[in-house]
C-alpha cells in the first residue's frame, strides 16, 4: 500500500490541474489507490446557433411623399347663387369627395336668371346699334352722292348750298364712326355677358379628376374667386424624397451602387401595403439643393396600380420608404465572428459544429469559406462545409477539439444583420 501512494498522489495532482486548465469541468474521483479509476467523460457546455437564411440590407432608404400627378383649385368668376351641383350616373347623391370625374363634366352651376337677362339684353343693343350703323352708311352714301354733283355743276348752285352739303357729309361720316364705336363696344359687352353665362358653370379640366375637397352646397352664395373644389389627378403619381450631393455626383472612383441618375428604376415600399413593392422611375432631380437641408429634390413617377374595387393604392400624401441600391439587398447566412477559428493550415477558417453521434453530442470541425461582414457578423459562402440546419458552436468554441463531447445548452438566439437604413 506504501509503495502506491506516490503514483496516486500524481494521478491527484495530474487531474487537479487538468480540472483548474478547463474551467473546472472535470470532476476526478479515487475509490482506493489500488483500485482502477474512473473518470467522468469531458464534456462541455456550449451554446449553438442553427444557420438559417437572414435578410442582410445593404440599400440606402429614404422617406418619400406621394404626390397627385396634377392638382387645381376650382372657383366661379363671378358671384352668384350655387343652382345645382353634378350627379354622378346611378347615385341619387350630390357630386362628393373621392368621385372620380372626366374630363368636360360639369360639376357644379350657378343661377342662371340675371345671367340670361344680361346677355338678353346686351344682345339686343348690339342688333340696335347694328341697326343705327347702317342708317349712318346710308346717310353718309347719300351726302356723298350730293355733294359729288354740287361738285359737278359749275354755277347753278350757290357756294351756300354747296358748303351746306359738305357739311352734311362730314356730319354723316361722324354719325358712322360714332356708332361703330358704340357697336364695337357693345359686342364687348356682348362677349363678357356670354363669358360669364359660360362661366356660370364649373367644368373639369383634366380626365382621371378625383375630388379632394369640396367646399359648395346647393343654394349657397359664393363669392368670385372663392375655391369650391379641389382636383386631383392620381392615376399617375409622383414621390419626392431629398438625397445628398454624393448621391447624384459622377465620382472617378465608384465605391458604392447608391447613386440616383434620370430614368433610373426604384423599389418603393409603405407600411400601409406590408410585403407589396412597387417599382417607379426616376423623372426628375433638381438642379439646386434646399437651401434648409442642402438635399436635392428628387421625383419618382408611377402608374398607379388599383384595388379590385378601382380604388387607387397610392393616396396623395402617404408616406413611402425609396430603396436605393436595393438590388444588392438578399438572403445570405450568418454567423457571429467569434465562432471562426484557424485551422491546420495557415490559410485554412474553421467552425465547431455539435453533432450527434452515438447518442451523444460532438464537436466537429468544418471548414468554412465567409463573405463579407455585417456588423458583427460574417457571411457564410455556400461552397463552406455548413449551411442551413447546422448547429455551429458560437461560445467557449476556444476550448473544443474535434471529436470533443459537448452539451448544448438553450439556441443562441438569432440576431437581426440589418445595416443602417435611411440618411
């Protein structure tokens, strides 16, 4: 029993400090120094991440404004009592906000009665002047044709007569030119009342009219000028959304894909259409920056897509989300830098991945080929010896070997590889 003691006393010792250079995972027991001992396998403790595709954002994002394609103010010219306003064809209803119109309907009109009565009677002061105006053609031909023959005959009529007829004819040119004056001015007059008889009616002036606003009722006194519709064409529409100088520059060096330039093709995104993306084209950059944000003003232009209702998707003043660049966006695999380790050789990457073999949980080493960073995860090329499903090491992956037991302990959680959104 003597004689033993020393080579237990080592194995002690040898364990002691296998137990202090793992962390104090091992646990050695000796039943008796002349028994054989047994040791608890050594396992360790990890914590794995099961690789599954994640959506990496590279793009630039920007908030836009939608925009109707054209816009006006509807108002009546003169002052007047509101007769009638449009009915739409099958509705037992007045004209209301968010009817769409054609182009030529008349969507409102004012009492017609002084209307009528005024060009009445400015129609017949014109026919009255017509009228006075021949008259004076004639009594200024027939002064003519006298004092031509006064003229003609020499002494047998007095100087007398003959200054009387001139001054007849002066006096009927005169009548003439006076009333074509009063004629020209009266057609004047006779244009303005047809004018404001026309324009006793409100008519829209483009095709595609959604109605925005709609201050008018039926009965009502307006006054001239005062707006009682709105218009809108959306249809079509455009969002404005401002980007910085280095955006739309033509650098030496190209270092990024998140320039903007004329007819180019955008994704457009909104929250009030979750998972649906629209596509719309650069039309418009300006060609100074605000003087506030020092952002240059930038216009999309797109059709815009319906419900099956007819209803428009896009609304004036939504607000959108442009990606830019949003080609390079994708679905890529991840995993946390701190799980790669070098492998034999100097240009070899390797992860531990747990493995179940023979009822027990394994680490194995697995060559990995990686992408690009993201924060501070790194991309795994599909060409790599994991992929999704595998549950690769992400902590105390410094202590493992290949073939080492280890215990997995709850998922590591996954994380999101989103890189910063909007400038």
């Amino acid at each position: 029993m003597k004689s033993s003691e020393p080579r237990c006393r080592l194995r002690l010792r040898m364990w002691a400090s296998l137990f202090l250079g793992t962390g104090g995972l091992i646990l050695a027991t000796e039943f008796g120094c002349n028994e054989r001992p047994q040791h608890e396998a050594l396992v360790v403790p990890v914590r794995v991440k099961v690789l599954a595709p994640e959506e990496i954002t590279v793009s630039s994002r920007f908030s836009g404004s939608v925009q109707p394609l054209q816009s006006t103010g509807l108002a009546f010219k003169l002052p007047g009592t509101v007769q009638s306003l449009h009915r739409p064809s099958g509705l037992d209803r007045d004209v209301q906000v968010g009817d769409v119109l054609a182009k030529g309907t008349i969507i409102a009109e004012l009492d017609e009665g002084d209307l009528r009565r005024a060009k009445a009677s400015t129609e017949a002061r014109v026919a009255q002047l017509e009228a006075r105006v021949t008259t004076a053609k004639d009594n200024l031909e027939i002064a003519t044709r006298v004092l031509e023959r006064f003229n003609q005959t020499s002494g047998s009529v007095s100087e007398v007569a003959r200054d009387d007829a001139a001054a007849k004819r002066v006096a009927a040119a005169g009548e003439l030119e006076a009333a074509e004056h009063a004629l020209a001015d009266a057609k004047v007059q006779l244009d303005q009342a047809n004018d404001n008889y026309v324009n006793r009616q409100l008519i829209v002036p483009f095709d595609n009219a959604t109605v925005a606003e709609k201050q008018i009722e039926p009965g009502e006194r307006k006054a001239a000028h005062e707006v009682a519709f709105r218009l809108i064409d959306i249809s079509t529409v455009h969002i404005t959304f401002g980007v910085p100088d280095i955006m739309i520059g033509d650098p030496a060096l190209r270092t990024s894909d998140d320039r903007i330039c004329l007819g180019q093709k955008l994704r457009i995104t909104a929250d009030a259409f979750e998972g649906r993306a629209f596509e719309a084209e650069v039309t418009k950059i300006a060609p100074q920056a605000d003087p506030l944000t020092r952002t240059f003003l930038t216009e999309l232009t797109l059709r815009n897509p319906q419900l099956p209702d007819g209803q428009p998707q896009l609304r004036a003043g939504m607000i959108v989300t442009v990606h830019v660049g949003s080609e390079n966006d994708r679905r890529v695999i991840l995993i946390p830098m701190t799980a790669v380790h070098r492998g034999r050789a100097a240009d070899e990457l390797i992860v531990y991945e747990a493995v179940s073999e023979n009822g027990r949980d394994v680490a194995r080493a697995r060559a990995v080929l990686l992408g690009g960073v993201y924060n501070n995860q790194v991309e795994v090329l599909p060409a790599s010896e994991v992929g999704p499903g595998s549950a690769v090491v992400v902590t105390t992956a410094e202590r493992l070997t290949d073939g080492l037991p280890v215990r997995v302990i709850p998922e590591y959680p996954a994380s999101s590889a989103i890189l910063p959104e909007a400038k």
